[in-house]
C-alpha cells in the first residue's frame, strides 16, 4: 500500500463518555441520571448491566492518562457528566464533581495531552428527565447553565469544547423507539426532543462565548445515505427523506440557518411543531469553530411502498422506505464495514456546509477480542487485526478526504477503552485497549501498538 502522511498538527487521539467509563456512581454526591434509571429497568439493557462500576475510570483516571501518554495520544476528548455537577440538573453546584475533572484536566496537562471536552453524553440528570427530559424546554435553559458552571472551573485551561454528542441518538432512540434512556416510544417526543436538544447547543454556546471559550462546537452522527439502486427515483426520494431526518434536521439549522422546508413538512404531519418560536434558529445558527463527525457504518435505504422503515428512529419512514440490511464484513455489533462511506460524508459536509473545520470525534469497531496466549506480543495480549484493519481502512478514507479538499484536522478513535455500551451492556468491545471489568486490569490490544505507530509517524 501507498505510503501516507497525514498534514502536520493533525491531532490524534482518543475518545470515551462519562456514564460508559467512570464507575462511581454514588461517589462526591453524583446524582443519578436517566441512564442509571434506565440500565435498571428490566429488559432494556443486556443481561441488567449498569455503569455503576464500569472501568471504574474516576479511581483509576491517573494510570489511564499514563497510558495515554505511552501511546503518544495528543488529544483525549472525554464528556462530563451532568449529575456529578448538579445532582438535580438545577440548582446549587457540587464542587466535589468539579474537583474530578479539575484533576483528570490536571493530569491531561501534565502529559502533554490536549483535553477536549463534550459537556453532555447522554447522561441526563434524572430529576430532569422526570420533568420531561429533553421534551422540556427548561432543559435547554438549564443545560446552558450547566455549561456555564462547568467552564468557570476549567475554562482556564480546556480550548476545545463541545456542546452535545450525536443529538439524533438522544431524541430518536431515547424519544423516539425506546431503546436508549429514557426509553420512551412517542414520535412528537422524538422531533420535540431534537429542537429542544439543538436549542440546548444554541444557548450553551453563546454562554461559553461570553465566558471566554475559545473554541465551540458540537458532535453528530451524520449518516451516509445510499439509494440501493442509483437509477431508481423511489430510492432517491427514499434517500432524500432518510438524509432529511438524520442529516438536514441537525445540519442545516446548526451550519445553514434554519430547519429545511420538506424536514419540517414532513415533522408536521406527525406533530405539530409548536415547540419552535421565533428567534430560536437564530439562535442555533450562531457560528461554530468546529464540527465533530462520528461514523461508523454508512445507510443503505430503498423507496418502497410497504417498507418496514426505521420505526421510531426515523419517525414517519413506514410504509414509504426499506432500511436494508448491512452486507459483506460487519463488525460484532453488526455494522457494515464501509470507509469510503467516510469519504463521502466529510466531502459532502464539506461542500454543503463549507468553512467549518471538522474533526472525526469517533471512528472505532467493536470485536470479541479477548486476552490470549498465541500472541506474539505474550501471554495475556490481545491480537484484534479486524480493528486494525478497520482502523487503517477508515484512516485511508479520511486522509482521502483531506486531499479533496476537506479541512479535516484530526482523529479521535472510538475508543480507548472497552466500556458500557449502552443497552449492549459490556457485550460488545471497542477499545483499543482491554479491561478486565472482574479486576479493572488494562491491556493494550494490538490496535493500541498499531495506533501508537500511526501517530509518531503521523501516517500510514
């Protein structure tokens, strides 16, 4: 294969999320969140698992970044979670929960690792979530008063922060089919949901800017939609309504100025949008300094009339598209393995919605990788050459991109550790390096040696 050399200053790193990795779930006066309620609610999350201990990352944080440091990471982005802060989503601050990230941001520094902050990863505080949650439009409020508390404490010291990760995965699958906190099947809710979530980064950024933030963003989950066939007009009118509800109904409010015409059509025949009031995509549009993109898989859709369609995920898709299923290599959370699909979204993005940089904020894979004793690296070693070829076929495909112009300025992989993932429990692994949840032992995976190498030569 062809040599490549990534542009210089392009950032490496890694990425994880507070409810996923942190543990302590009772420790410092952290509230609970939508998350804790939701992992026990039987039947929602495999087997019941809860991140109660997960890696139990906020005892152990200090030899993380060690090993962070070890793999030559220069970035680290990692979420805050809302209940360590204010325990009741409003109200009084917990400086306890401050304390920690005071000390992860310390420890970050010290390293020479730049920390990236994503001030919300789906852990809502449960007292708001009984309020509504993000139907609510007090959310929005409160969630900007949040961020304002968590920058007064490390705004000296954290240049890169982003509002909210992958909105459509807080509304769709938390509002919309039910299958993430708060587990809720109402699609009003759903589209009720995304506004209020987008109004929540609206706010949150002007209240970082007047505080002195330097740089504001946010992070989505763009979806690369393909017709099944080219030549087909119902497959392009299925791609055109897909790419409305996973796209357009983020992209063009945040980067284009308002809610597109046919996206708001087609929300208003499943509610009406009275949750919209004047002033408020003004709001949203307010400028950025980042995009972060996380991708995993592209969509593949065709138009048909008795379609099953996304469900409560992309609401009002029944009966009019065919979701197909994903083919050829898939990952073990059934994933299509896809990196020109990468290609394709940061081009588009580019051309759609040009002069925002863009960073890949997540790009990972998740295999039943285990510790073994035939690794040439030792016993005990974890050999994961699907990852690294994932990996490396997903760099390929970013580094593409950037030699078509895209402004692309680093890569974040998805993730450093393996975790909670959500309603798959601890099931599913994708990080590059393994823990031992019985003893909390770190292993790094062959992908982490891999990576390692990337980054000190800066390609591939």
């Amino acid at each position: 294969m062809t040599e490549l050399r990534f542009p210089e200053n392009f950032l490496w790193g890694a990425a994880t999320a507070a409810y996923q990795i942190e543990g302590a779930a009772r420790d410092d006066g952290r509230g609970p969140s939508i998350w804790d309620t939701f992992s026990r609610t039987p039947g929602k999350v495999h087997q019941g698992h809860t991140g109660d201990v997960a890696c139990d990352h906020y005892h152990r944080y200090a030899e993380d970044v060690a090993l962070m440091a070890e793999l030559g990471l220069a970035a680290y982005r990692f979420s805050v979670a809302w209940p360590r802060i204010q325990p009741d989503g409003t109200g009084p601050v917990n400086p306890r929960g401050l304390d920690f990230y005071d000390r992860l941001v310390d420890a970050l520094l010290a390293r020479g690792i730049d920390p990236i902050v994503t001030l919300y990863h789906w852990d809502l505080p449960q007292s708001l979530g009984d309020r509504g949650g993000w139907t609510n439009r007090d959310t929005a409020e409160h969630f900007a008063t949040y961020a304002t508390a968590v920058h007064g404490r490390l705004g000296d010291r954290v240049n890169v922060w982003t509002t909210l990760n992958e909105p459509w995965c807080s509304a769709y699958l938390g509002y919309g089919n039910g299958v993430h906190a708060p587990g809720e099947q109402d699609a009003g809710a759903a589209f009720t949901a995304v506004h209020h979530l987008l109004l929540g980064h609206g706010l949150a950024a002007r209240a970082l800017r007047a505080a002195g933030a330097r740089t504001v963003g946010i992070t989505l989950n763009p979806a690369d939609v393909r017709p099944a066939d080219e030549s087909s007009a119902a497959d392009a009118a299925a791609v055109r309504l897909v790419d409305g509800l996973h796209n357009r109904i983020f992209l063009d409010p945040l980067l284009a100025g308002g809610y597109p015409e046919d996206v708001l059509e087609h929300v208003g025949r499943i509610v009406e949008p009275t949750f919209l009031r004047d002033g408020d995509e003004k709001l949203i549009a307010a400028p950025i300094d980042l995009l972060g993109v996380n991708y995993y898989q592209p969509t593949y859709v065709a138009g048909r009339p008795d379609g099953a369609g996304g469900g409560g995920a992309y609401p009002g898709t029944d009966g009019a598209v065919e979701f197909l299923p994903p083919t050829g290599p898939l990952t073990d959370m059934g994933w299509m393995v896809e990196p020109a699909g990468l290609t394709r979204l940061l081009e588009r993005i580019a051309t759609d919605y040009p002069g925002v940089p863009l960073l890949i904020t997540e790009n990972g894979a998740a295999y039943p990788d285990k510790p073994g004793t035939e690794s040439p690296d030792g016993p005990g070693q974890v050999v994961d050459t699907d990852r690294i070829a994932y990996l490396d076929g997903h760099l390929r495909a970013a580094h593409e991109a950037i030699s078509r112009g895209v402004d692309l300025r680093g890569y974040l992989v998805w993730s450093f550790l393996d975790n909670f993932e959500w309603a798959e429990g601890y099931r599913r692994r994708f990080g590059i390096v393994h823990v031992d949840y019985l003893t909390q032992r770190r292993t790094p995976k062959s992908s982490a040696r891999w990576y390692q190498e990337v980054i000190s030569r800066n390609g591939l």
